[in-house]
C-alpha cells in the first residue's frame, strides 16, 4: 500500500511537471523563436569578421554567417579563397525578418560600414576575394540595389565612383566554424584587428558625426540630397571679399565660429514678419513665422525654411557636445540647435544676428525672394 501510495504521489508530481515543459516548446514568444518571413541577402565587404559583426547590429537581422562565394570550387576552404585562385569571394550571409526590416535598409546599413570604391579589396586586406560585391538572390533585389547605388553615387560622399559589383547568386559555402561569430569569441584579437585595418578610421572620414549612437542613414542622406536640389545655388564670396563686406563682429561670428552678446544683438526681439537669410551668400535661412520669444537673448525658430539650406555637425568646444548650424552655400557659423523648442518640432535654432540679415515682407520680392510671400499668407 505504501508502495502504491509513493507511485501515485510520483506521478502527480511527474505529469504538471511534464506539462510545463511541453508547454514552453516551440512558444513563438521565447527569444530563439525563428521569424516567419525570413529573407536572405548575400554580401561582401571585405573581412567579413567585420561586416558580420556590424550587420549583426542592425535591428530586424536575426542571424549572419561569414562564407564564400561567387567561385567555381566546391567547399572551398579559407586557405584556398585567400589564395585569390578560386574566384571566390569572402562574403556574408545575411538573414533577416522582412516584417522589421527591409532589403534596403539591409544594404544601408552594409554600404554604411565598408569601401564600397575599392574594386582591388577592402582596406589591409588586399586581392580580389575581398573586393565589394552584393550578390543578388532575385530581379527585385537587383533593382532595389541598383537604385540605392544610383542614389549613393548622386550624393558624392565617397568622393570617388563605386565600385561594387552586382552579381547573381549561385551558391554560398559557410567559412569554417572558428570563422563564425569572431568578433564575439576572440574579441580582444578582433578589436586588435579592425583599429589596425583601418576601416573604423576610413568610416569616421567619410561620415564623420553621422557615425554616432543614432546615425543618420544613407536613405535619409539621399532624402536630404534630393531637397536640395529643388533649391537655388548661392554662391560663396572669396574671403577677401567676406571680410572687406562684414563688420568685425559679423566676420567673428560666421568665419571664426564666434558668439555675440544675448540681449545685446540686432533682431533678438524683431517681431516685424520678413526672412533671415545668410549674411555672406544671401541664402534664405529662417521665416519670422517660425520666430519665438525663447528668453535666451538670441533669435529663436523653431526650424529653417528649408532644410536643403542647413547643414549640422557636432560641436566639442564646450564640454559637452552640442549641434552646431552652418548655412549650405556660405558655410557660415550661424548658431547652434537644442531640442527645448515648443511644439511641433520641438527643437529651439538660437541663431547669432550677425550671421544673419532681414528681409522685410514688403521688400522679399524686391530683393529675389518672392517665392516665400505665401509663407505670409493668412
């Protein structure tokens, strides 16, 4: 009886033990839960210790693993791709959740982090399996890469043509294992690696502040190129003929990144309704539609007329970081933008007088600038 009595209480315990488990296998909501809409994208950068590590890092990738393609072997081994003879490249292979993350937003992030011009390799590492490729799975991916590429070529970042080619896939041959996940399992040898090939240095180059904890995207690079080229051209006076036109506070404050006096400055507190254009080019900057009163002692808007016209960079003068603003065409010192600005856009342009020169209402068609009477219009 008592043996009995033991089983029973045994197998009471045993079954909603098993049930929970049973319960947690194949939960879509565990965090190893495999996306339903996985796609794949094929790409080489160079070491592909780096741009596995890097992809890895976009949001929406669920998995990435270093391999070969673009050659005739089969299995081709590490050995025999660095040897240059196989035709193979060094590659990734990229899988991602398409319902968090796009085909394009995959080669953003990818073109944001290697030499796409270099068609001989990608910084120390030399030879043709290492040249930039995408290999592309689908004609949707073709024409989705070969627009983005068309695009990054207009916005001249690089400073030199592409040279990334576009080949269709045919096989992918996964690295040996000690190849895989690298940056993470040899991570002291990895980071010695990449600050020694030079591509982190490259990078910080050609996107400078852009590179930060939220970097701006190609796409929204492009985005910005395309305003403006809806735009008119200014035209940038020699130095000479800045300084001979600007009073000594005019030329501190735009070509000497200088700062007037709050309260003590031409337009702080002009109400009359005009444009603030630049001082030195005469690109129009700032509507008086957009003017705030922000107690500062410094001209306020709550944004520029047209963001073609703008151009942000990270200022270190102070000790801490603050957003410096430059007119586009004159690159003149205008000011600096916090985000303690009122609604709608939250952000607070405290622009120096100096740098700017007013156009009156009545005088914007007099003076070129008729285009921007309707922002009067009530």
């Amino acid at each position: 009886m008592k043996k009995l009595t033991k089983s029973l209480l045994t197998t009471f315990v045993a079954i909603p033990l098993m049930l929970l488990i049973y319960s947690h296998v194949g939960n879509a909501d565990t965090p190893t839960a495999k996306p339903r809409n996985l796609e794949v994208a094929t790409l080489a950068g160079g070491c592909f210790w780096c741009t596995e590590s890097d992809l890895e890092a976009l949001n929406g990738v669920h998995d990435v693993v270093s391999g070969y393609s673009g050659g005739e072997l089969l299995n081709p081994t590490y050995k025999q791709v660095s040897s240059g003879k196989t035709g193979h490249i060094e590659v990734i292979q990229v899988r991602y959740d398409a319902d968090k993350v796009s085909y394009i937003d995959v080669l953003d992030q990818f073109f944001r982090h290697i030499d796409p011009t270099d068609a001989k390799g990608s910084f120390v590492d030399r030879g043709l399996h290492y040249r930039p490729a995408i290999f592309y799975h689908n004609e949707a991916q073709k024409k989705v890469a070969q627009s983005f590429m068309s695009d990054i070529e207009a916005l001249g970042i690089y400073g030199k043509p592409l040279a990334t080619e576009l080949i269709a896939f045919k096989k992918f041959w996964p690295a040996e294992q000690y190849h895989q996940d690298y940056y993470k399992k040899s991570s002291l040898k990895y980071k010695y690696y990449r600050y020694n090939s030079g591509r982190d240095q490259y990078l910080d180059e050609i996107f400078g502040d852009d590179r930060s904890e939220n970097p701006v995207t190609l796409q929204q690079l492009i985005q910005k190129n395309s305003k403006r080229q809806e735009i008119k051209t200014y035209a940038k006076p020699t130095q000479e003929e800045i300084k001979a036109s600007l009073t000594p506070l005019q030329f501190y404050v735009t070509q000497e990144e200088g700062t007037e006096r709050p309260f003590d400055n031409e337009y702080w507190d002009n109400k009359d309704e005009g444009i603030y254009v630049d001082i030195v080019t005469g690109e129009p900057l700032f509507s008086s539609t957009d003017k705030y009163k922000s107690g500062t002692g410094w001209p306020s808007f709550t944004k520029p007329i047209h963001e073609g016209y703008i151009v942000t960079k990270t200022d270190y003068k102070l000790l801490y970081p603050r957003t410096e603003v430059r007119s586009r065409y004159g690159d003149s010192h205008l000011g600096h933008v916090f985000e303690d600005g009122p609604k709608p856009t939250g952000l607070r342009y405290c622009m120096n007088s100096a740098a700017l020169r007013f156009v009156p209402k009545n005088l914007l068609a007099q003076q070129g600038y008729e285009e921007f009477l309707p922002l009067f219009d009530k």
